[in-house]
C-alpha cells in the first residue's frame, strides 16, 4: 500500500497544479478583456488545450488506481473527488478559453461600458478556485466557509452587469452584440463560481465523508 | 421495515484456556440481512461466528462469558438443544466438505436424520435446496454421482445446499469463498445475495471488497475486540475509528 499512498501524492500535486494553471488562465482571460490584450488570450486559449489534455491524464490515473487498488474509505473519497475535480475544473478552463475569445473579438469594437463589475466578479471567482485547490491540497476546508456569500456576491453582481449592459443598449444599440458578450462573459463567471461551490462540496466530503450542498447546510461547517 | 435481529450478542467473552480470544464483543445479526466479519487473522472472527452455533463446545478448554442469544433464547443456557440449534444455525467452511457419497445423499442425510422418510418429500428437499443454491442446473442429472466429482465452487454449493435441506434460519459461513476460483466466488456471492431472502447469513472473509459488495452490516475485529460495527457502506466510505480506517486502507501494523 506504499504505492498507493505515493500514487495518491503524486495525484494531489498533479491536481494542485492543474488547479492552480486553472486560476491563473482565469485571471489571465479578464486581464487580457480589460486591457484589450490579444497577446494574453492567446496564450489563455493555448493553455486551455493542456489543461483539456491533464484533465484526460489524471482522469486516466484515478481509474487506474481504481482498478489497480480497489481503494476504500479515504482513499475512495479522495479519488472519486479527484475524478470529479477535474471536471469541473476543466469547466472553469473552458469558461476562461470563451471569455479570451471574447476579448479577442471585443477588442475592435469599443463600447463606452465600464467592466468594474465584470472585474470584481473575477477577483471573487479566482479566490474561489484558489480557495478550492488550497483546501483540496491540504484537506483542510476550513476556508470554505464562506463560499455561499461568495456565491451569493457572483449572482449580484452578473445582474448588475446585465442591467448596465441592457441600459448601455437602449442609448447605444449600434454596438448592441458587443454589448451581448459583455453579458456572457458575466454568466461564465457566475458559472465558474458555481463549478467552484461544487469542487468545494467534494472536497468537505473527501476530508469529512459528509454530503453537504454549498447553497444550503455549508453555513453550519 | 424495521430490522429486526435474529442474534443479540451482549459482552460477549471466550477464552481458550488461559487465552483470552474474545473480548467484550457486542453485535446483533439482522434478519434477512448480510452480516460479514472482517479484521486480520486471529482478530478472532471465526471464533465469533462458531460461537454463534456452539462449534467451540468441540475445543478442550473453551470457556465462554457474556450473552448471546438466538431468537430470545441464550444460546448458552443449559437448557439449549445443541443439535436444534445447529439446525437452525447451518455452518459452511472455507474448505468444501462434502460427504463422501453420492449428490442426493448428501443433501437427504440431514432430512432422514431429522425423520423425513417419504422419497417424495426427499425428492422435492432435493430439487429445493439445489435450486436455492444455484446447482440444480448443474447436477440434475448426475444427482448419484459421487459428490466429490464435482468441482471446488460446485462442491461449496452442494454444502450450501446441503445445509438448506434441514431449513436453517440463519447460514454462517467462515471463508467459504477462500478456496475457489473468482467465477465459483463470484457464484457463491450472488448465492449469499438470494439467499438474504429467505435467510439470514453471517459470513468471515478476508476479501474486503467481498464484504463490500455483499453485506449489509460489518464488523471489524481487531485482537478480540468488536471494534466496529455498522452498516457496510458507512464502514467502507466513512468508517468511525481510525483503526478500522487503517485496516481498510491497508495501512496497518
């Protein structure tokens, strides 16, 4: 069993990291809208393609290790998280490859909308998959506390996003698509953060065996 | 539906001599229910489960304490039938033991013992217990053969079978998959699953994965001790002490 305590080492770095490559193409897909850097959604829809090609390898890795070890009680919680988190995190990656193709098709067609919501809604998000992949990493949900204000803070702000955007339509309707993907991009960020409740579900039943709903009994961790 | 049990173990202790093999044990065995015993050898589970039909009445210096009882009655008492009892409570062991003699007699030596004489009730014992341990397809018409022609996991089911005749309530069954190949296992598992319907089974394995794929409740066993005792997928996903979590996991010792 030596084996198996080492594979599933190796599997929470190969996690961690893919965690953490996850967070910073999130943050990079903002970055590159709001300063209108093609540059840098490039280099956020090259890093998609790897993070796609990890989630397959650890996928493949945990199915490995459920048919080599027939893990159980800890060790079946912690890989039946890790196929799941990688899902999810792949999720959040592809949200970020849409929101860099945003950036890229935004860039040439200026608006006179102010994106302080849309950056604030990504601060909030990548928290919440920092916040993910540390607990992950170190069993600890201890930070995971306040994931529903978290949550509850990404729904405000998306319909606010959509309340300028549809004001910003009636005075501009010219620019009525560039507008549209303003809303978009609110919704994949909202939805980031809801793939970021689900990982933190996982990861409390990894670390306590306990099934929680992040939108209903996280309050009472 | 409320479980109710069949056996109520209570401060359960035996000892071998000056050697104490069981130690305050406490478990009940739910009716129509699968209950398996796991812990690492010598953890004292076959002791436990021969406990449960006075095997250990057979060993020289054997010394029990504490309550179990089937059905309402101490199993201990002096009052106790033995052979009532172990008609009620039916043993298979890890290794096949069939008569030497023929399929048929085999599964009729229990009834005539027990006074049935008519062929026609015999008969119809015969085809019963077969069916209900899945080899009547098997042997149907080699049912004069010797029983020791038969194969390793074909030989366990005539036992199960066997033990069918004389219609037990509860089936123990210490190891009984050890000695097979994984399709007799896997036959022998399905068994204990059909079986649960009419029966009530208690089974020692040292296939974790076995007594998490066909058991309700489990117990783990550690030097003597009931260390833990619940229902299986709470002992397999989230187990309560950490020595169960260990054993599980296979980091022990």
């Amino acid at each position: 069993m030596k084996k198996l305590s080492a594979d599933i080492k190796e599997m929470t770095n190969s996690i961690t990291e893919m965690g953490e490559l996850v967070a910073e193409v999130l943050e990079k897909s903002v970055n590159s809208l709001v300063n209108s850097d093609v540059g840098m959604a490039e280099e956020v829809i090259r890093k998609y393609d790897h993070i796609a090609f990890l989630e397959t390898l650890i996928e493949d890795e945990a199915l490995r290790i459920l048919i080599l070890y027939q893990p159980m009680a800890s060790d079946m919680r912690f890989t039946a998280t890790a196929l799941k988190m990688v899902t999810y995190l792949e999720r959040i990656g592809k949200y970020s490859k849409n929101i860099a193709k945003a950036a890229i098709y935004l860039r040439d067609r200026p608006t006179t909308y102010r994106m302080i919501d849309v950056y604030s809604m990504c601060d909030v998000a990548v928290e919440m998959v920092r916040g993910v992949v540390s607990a992950f990493e170190n069993r600890n949900t201890d930070n995971l506390q306040n994931y529903i204000d978290m949550d509850d803070k990404l729904d405000h702000y998306r319909v606010s996003v959509i309340e300028d955007n549809v004001k910003h339509m009636r005075i501009d309707p010219t620019s009525i698509e560039a507008y549209t993907y303003y809303i978009s991009i609110a919704k994949y960020l909202e939805r980031v953060g809801d793939n970021a409740c689900k990982i933190a579900e996982k990861v409390i039943y990894m670390v306590s065996g306990k099934r929680i709903e992040i939108d209903g009994a996280v309050r009472g961790l | 539906m409320i479980d109710t049990n069949v056996m109520d173990i209570d401060k359960f202790n035996l000892w071998y001599g000056e050697k104490q093999a069981l130690i305050e044990v406490s478990m009940n065995v739910r009716k129509n229910k699968v209950t398996a015993l796991i812990g690492p050898s010598g953890c004292g589970k076959s002791t436990l489960i021969r406990c449960m039909n006075r095997m250990n009445d057979l060993v020289d210096g054997c010394r029990v304490e504490g309550r179990m009882s089937f059905n309402g009655q101490d199993i201990y008492d002096k009052s106790t039938d033995v052979m009532l009892l172990r008609k009620k409570i039916g043993m298979i062991f890890q290794k096949p033991n069939p008569f030497p003699m023929s399929v048929r007699d085999n599964i009729t030596y229990g009834p005539k013992i027990h006074g049935v004489t008519k062929p026609d009730e015999l008969d119809e014992i015969v085809e019963r217990s077969l069916r209900q341990a899945a080899l009547w397809d098997e042997v149907h018409d080699r049912l004069e053969h010797s029983a020791l022609s038969l194969s390793g996991g074909q030989q366990q089911r005539l036992c199960i079978a066997r033990t069918l005749s004389i219609n037990p309530e509860v089936i123990l069954m210490d190891e009984p998959t050890s000695a097979l190949d994984p399709i007799a296992t896997s036959k022998i598992e399905d068994l204990a699953g059909e079986l649960q319907k009419d029966y009530t089974v208690v089974i020692v394995t040292h296939n974790m994965q076995q007594a998490a794929r066909i058991s309700d409740y489990t117990g783990f066993m550690y030097i003597g001790r009931m260390i833990e005792f619940d229902r299986t997928d709470k002992v397999f996903s989230k187990p309560s002490d950490e020595l169960t979590e260990r054993y599980i996991t296979g980091r022990f010792g």
